[in-house]
C-alpha cells in the first residue's frame, strides 16, 4: 500500500504516465508501461485530460498496470469540468479495476468552458471533492502541493492555508508540483511542518532533457529555474544529445541530494520516456 510505503525510512520511487490525445499515441503506452514496470516503481500515477477529457483512457491504462503489471496504482481525477454524478461514476469504475487511489486535482479550466459555468461549478476546489471521496468512497486520497505556491494562490500563506483544507479533508499524502531547486522544497517542507501538516510529501521532480521542454514546463507549472540549469542549458541546449547528457545529470545530483535530506518520495515526472527514466533510476539506486 502507498502510504505504508510512504511511512517508512526508505525513499519511494514512483512515475507519472499519461495517455496521450491520439490512438496511435494511447496504443504506444502500453509497451511502455511494460519497460517502467521493469524499473519496479513502488507505484505509477496516471494523469487526466483537461476536464477530464482522457478520464476513459485513464482508467484502462491503470487498470492495466493495476491488474496485468501488478503495480499500485493512482488516478488523477480532476473536478473542474464533473458533477458530484461523474465522479461517482468514475470512482465505481476505478473501484471495479482494484485501483485503491485517486490523486484528486481541480484541473484547469477548459478552453470549452465559459466563465459563468466555470465559476458555477458544484466542486470549487480539490479540497472539496476530497471532502466529498473521504466521505462516500474507499479511496485512499493524494492532494496536489506546490513549492512555489499555486499560480492562481495570492500569496504563499493563503496557498499554504488551502493546503492544511486539502489534509483536513482527507488527503493522506502530497505529492508537489515539480521544481528544479532543492532549497525551495525544503523551504517549503519548513513552513508545512510549522503549520501543522504532518502528512508524507513526495517531491516530484522532471528530467529536462532539451532546451525547448524547460520553456514550456515553466509555462506550465510556474516553476523557477535556478542559475546552474540555466548555465547548463546555456552550455549544451544547441546539442541534442549533449543537453540529453546534461539534463540527466542534474536530475540524478537532485534526487540524491533530495534522498540525503530525508525525502518522504520521489515522484519522477517521465513524459513517458522509459528510456530515460531507466537511467536516472539506474543511477540514483547505486
């Protein structure tokens, strides 16, 4: 079980995959779920599509690691675009695959969804709809939490405040937004514990393997980049493999770093890349 693990002294290792928008692409996950099983992974995270677009996708290909890979598995369920019936729905399909957790998310608003319908929405935050699986499922709940507060949070007190809401509500374990600065995490492990939350944390951490993936991982998640990462993608983004070579070897430094300083979990953010993730683990475990 995923939070047993989490309790204990050694450092989970865990992934995130995602479905992807294509046929073609969905079908390519299947192989490559076998190539991060070989890894053996404590347990593998399965994202969602804006307001649960992939949200059928999601749950076969946890369903497959769940019951063919015989690895344990959380689905991302997102709120933003569902009534209290959709996660019902999807929670007693989740439930029916063996699948015991569910990382539950608010999402992003949908390029579809209008302002009125946005702000009409029967779940405002994650916290609420942890409220309500704590309440009327089995579930064993992970919140969402962010070193560098959320980008939508007006200062990182209230971000701080709406994350105790997560863990009062049920969330048993957080898992971060990624970042590529150690010192923020552990800043931020700081001020969780001052106030209260006492909770298992796993720092999620993303190989930046090309210059151009670090332009749109800051779009996404708001993450800073310390001046070592940008000295070396200064020094090596023009060379393919190079940077390839690079980025691998700052992520490796990170995570040891990170294991030297008691971290609950690593959850490794893989872009669906076996390849690479097969390296950084085979390093981090020497």
């Amino acid at each position: 079980m995923i939070k047993d693990l989490l309790n204990k002294t050694k450092t989970t290792i865990s992934f995130e995959i995602s479905p992807l928008k294509t046929e073609d692409e969905f079908q390519a996950v299947f192989a490559k779920l076998d190539a991060f099983a070989a890894l053996k992974p404590d347990f593998i995270s399965c994202t969602y599509g804006a307001g649960g677009s992939s949200a059928g996708k999601t749950i076969e290909i946890a369903s497959y690691i769940q019951q063919h890979l015989q690895i344990d598995t959380m689905a991302h369920m997102t709120c933003v675009g569902f009534k209290q019936s959709d996660i019902q729905k999807n929670c007693e399909l989740l439930e029916k695959e063996g699948i015991h957790y569910i990382m539950a998310l608010r999402g992003d608003r949908p390029q579809t969804m209008g302002k009125e319908q946005f702000n009409s929405r029967e779940f405002l935050y994650a916290s609420d709809m942890i409220r309500y699986l704590k309440a009327n499922t089995s579930f064993s709940i992970a919140g969402a939490c962010y070193p560098e507060k959320h980008y939508e949070a007006a200062s990182f007190e209230s971000d701080l405040i709406h994350l105790k809401e997560k863990v009062e509500a049920g969330a048993s374990f957080l898992v971060t937004q990624l970042f590529f600065d150690n010192d923020i995490f552990y800043r931020f492990r700081e001020r969780v514990m001052d106030i209260g939350i006492a909770v298992p944390i796993c720092a999620g951490i993303m190989p930046v393997i090309s210059a151009n993936q670090i332009s749109k991982s800051i779009h996404l998640s708001g993450s800073s980049v310390p001046k070592e990462l940008e000295n070396l993608i200064t020094a090596y983004g023009k060379n393919k493999e190079d940077m390839r070579k690079a980025g691998i070897d700052y992520v490796v430094r990170q995570i040891l770093d990170l294991k030297e300083h008691g971290v609950d979990g690593i959850h490794i953010y893989t872009m669906n890349w076996p390849k690479t993730t097969a390296e950084i683990v085979a390093q981090i475990s020497i």
